[in-house]
C-alpha cells in the first residue's frame, strides 16, 4: 500500500505541478479577456435568467430538465467536501493565503463553465433513449473533427474513473469521518446508509437527480451560509485581520505557528489553485456534462447560468469556510479537512458547531454523489453504449460502502491526481474551441443590442 501511495504521490506532484496551475488559470484568463470580462460583468444577467429558467417554455424545450435543474444538478456534484473539507486542507497546507488563489481560480473560472456549457449544448446529441447527451467527450468529437476523437475517448475514460474518486469515495470518506467524529457513528453504517439513499435516487436518472437536486442544494446552501455568517458576526472583530492575512500570505511565507508547520507562497499557490478546482470544477469539463441535459435552445443563455455555479461554489460557499476557519484561530491547531472546519463552528457555537458542519457535510457529500453518478454514467455510455450504464450504476452504489472505509489521505490523493488527468483534454478542447464560443457569445449580444434587450 505505501509504495502505491508513493506512486501515486509521485504522479500528482507530476500532473499538479506548475504547468498543470499555469494551464487552468492561463485557459480561463485567456477565455475571461476573449470574452470581454463578460462573465463577471454580466453575473446580474446570470442571476435573472436562473431565477427565469426554473421552468423549461414550451418552445425551448429541447432537453430533458429545465436550466435551473441543470445549474443546481451541476452544483449537487461541486458543492461538496470541497467546500468544508478541502477549503480546511488547503488552508492547513497553504496557509490563510491559499484563499487568496482559490478566489482567482474562481473569477477566472466563471468564464471556462461559461464556455464549457456553451460548447456542451452546441454540440450535444440525442441518443438512442432519446436523452440529450453533451459534455467535452461530445463537443471534441463533434466540433474539432474525428481526428481529434481520441481525446474525447481519454476525457471520458479519466472522468468515467475519476467519478469513483473525487464524486464517490471522497465524499462517502468525509462524510463517514465526520459522522464518528460527531456522532459515534461507524464508517461501514454510514456506507451503507449512504448506498441505499444513492440507491434509491439513481434508479429515476437525470430527471429525479434534477428534481432531488432542485430542492436540497438551495436549501443546503442558503443553511449553511447562514451558519457561517452567524459565525462571522461573533467572530466580527477578527474579520480585517483574516483579509490582511489571507492578501499578505498570498504573495510571502508564512511562519510556523502553533500546529502549523508554516507554508511557502508556492504551497498557497499550488493548494489554493488545486483545491478551488476540487471545488468549483472549472476546467475539468464535468459541469457541462449536466448543462448538457438542460431545455434550451440558447447556448449563451445556458453559459450564462452556468457560470454561476463557480461563483456561488467557491466566491461565496468557501470564503465563508475559509473565515470561519481563520477567524476562529483554529487553523493553527494542527486538526486539517473536516476536522478543522467543525473545530472553527465549534469554536464560536459551542455543543452546535460541530453537529451543523457533520449534518451539512452529509448533506453537500449525498448530492454531490447524486451529480457525479450522472456524469460516470454519460461517460461510460459515450465509451461503451447505453448497455453499460447500469452496470456502471450498480459499481457506482457499491462503491460507496468500500469508500466510507478507506483511508482518508490515500483518498484525497487519488481524487486530486485523476482531477488533472480529465482536466487535460477539456483544456486543450477549451482552447482550440474558443473561437466558436467567442463568436457565438459576440453574435448573441449583437443581436440583444439591436433588438434593444
């Protein structure tokens, strides 16, 4: 076991690397100017058209749910253990700092999901079932030619795997740690537990993943923000101090401290960029495969709610995390992942704290394995066919229980490493496309302008 972790270790310090960093933040600055500032100029257009888009209008209704549907099954699958785990590890390994580069993945994020859906309903598909079916896999193939094919077949085969990881065992992990942690619970009942709610979801497809989603990430969301603000507000006078750290060890060293073992600027760099894509997903190519599925007619329309979800994910979502986190102080105690987030609720709700992250982080780690069971599933049937989906479900719910009892660092690695490995083709993809969605986004504006939208 230990020499397949060093392996393992070995190929993400490879694939995490400053290339890899240089890449994700170089494609979505590159898309941001391309696209004018447009996706964070128009991040009130964004807002209106997900409010408009809860219902599907009969003339729009190619797809199978409606964009609002598709945002939240999107979010299901982002808002996660990154959120409240990986937003603590990247500050136990980064420092306060590492928020700074989770911020600047984010806002350059905005604008690759915007291009990512944009290109997912352009060039989606309907297939045998009659399900609309889109993704990177579908916008390599069908929009840079057949010469290209094979790197729509490499995303499909990493995310295929990848899902097991960062969509699967990751989250049943975190979530069966918390629950000991907080309830005395043991991993195997929480696996189990776990399995047959998933179980029981997955058997409806993309429509009750959509209808489930719909109602529990807004609720999720809007509780646990307002946990952390109420937080906040008891920790008001520690707030300026938590920005001074978070903007000065962005760009210096940060001593050890207490149980911190201190961090380079290239430790914030790299666990700041690393973690904000395990949250956010901008650039792996997994969000446009929900997008996909969405009834529109309109790629820039479905872009334009797409690209929210990096916004509400990391801008909002994990900069609360991230202070509570420095606020509290706790992040110098040593603790790391989930441990550290509910030591800093703890910290300022005393006998409540601990219990409202252990019931968040189950909550966010339930859907997000909802969300991603559904981009393995369009993956391997890109690969294999529809034959293959539910014996790729069944793998799926049994992974569950297998996953809640591994260990939690080997985990953690195998996710990041597979994370890079799906991100690779949708980059280059992203690139090579991008003089469509410019045109296509330019036309669209063009066309409001005159019309005098």
């Amino acid at each position: 076991m230990e020499a397949i972790e060093q392996v393992i270790g070995d190929i993400n310090g490879l694939v995490w690397g400053a290339p890899m960093l240089v890449m994700i933040l170089g494609v979505g600055l590159f898309l941001s100017l391309g696209l004018k500032l447009m996706p964070v100029l128009k991040l009130g257009a964004g807002f209106k058209l997900m409010w408009k888009g809860r219902t599907a209008a009969g003339a729009e209704s190619e797809g199978e749910i409606p964009p609002f549907q598709a945002l939240m099954t999107a979010l299901s699958a982002t808002v996660g253990t990154g959120n409240i785990a990986g937003v603590a590890t990247a500050v136990f390994l980064g420092g306060p700092g590492a928020l700074f580069w989770m911020w600047l993945t984010a806002l350059v994020g905005m604008a690759t999901k915007y291009s990512e859906a944009v290109l997912a309903v352009r060039y989606r598909e309907v297939d045998e079932r009659g399900d609309h079916v889109g993704g990177p896999m579908y916008y390599i193939r069908n929009g840079l030619g057949s010469k290209w094919a094979w790197l729509g077949v490499l995303f499909a085969i990493f995310a295929a795997i990848a899902g097991f990881g960062i969509g699967n065992t990751v989250q049943a992990n975190s979530v069966a740690d918390v629950m000991q942690t907080s309830f005395g619970l043991p991993h195997w009942v929480t696996g189990l537990i776990l399995m047959v709610l998933v179980g029981m979801v997955l058997i409806g497809g993309i429509r009750r993943i959509g209808h489930v989603a719909s109602a529990l990430v807004p609720l999720m969301a809007v509780s646990y923000l307002i946990a952390g603000l109420v937080v906040l507000a008891i920790n008001a006078t520690d707030i300026p101090a938590a920005f001074g750290l978070v903007f000065k060890h962005a760009f210096s060293p940060i001593a050890a401290e207490g149980g911190f073992a201190g961090a380079a600027v290239w430790a914030a760099l790299r666990f700041g960029v690393a973690r904000g894509i395990f949250s956010n997903e901008a650039g792996l190519g997994s969000a446009p495969i929900a997008h996909a599925a969405a009834q529109t007619r309109n790629p820039i329309n479905q872009g334009m709610v797409a690209m929210l979800g990096t916004f509400i994910d990391t801008i909002i979502i994990c900069t609360i995390t991230g202070l509570v986190i420095i606020t509290s102080g706790t992040w110098t105690s040593g603790e790391s992942g989930a441990a550290l987030t509910s030591m800093a609720f703890e910290d300022a709700l005393p006998g409540v704290g601990n219990y409202l992250v252990a019931i968040a982080l189950a909550v966010f780690a339930f859907t997000t394995i909802l969300g991603w069971s559904f981009y393995g599933e369009r993956c391997i049937e890109f690969l294999f066919g529809v034959k293959a989906i539910v014996p790729y479900r069944v793998a799926w719910i049994l992974a569950i229980p297998v996953g809640a009892t591994l260990n939690l660092g080997f985990v953690w690695l195998v996710a990041d490493t597979l994370n890079a490995m799906m991100a690779l083709p949708n980059l280059i993809a992203l690139l090579l496309l991008s003089p469509v969605v410019f045109k296509l986004t330019r036309e669209h504006f063009e066309k409001e302008k005159a019309m005098g939208v």
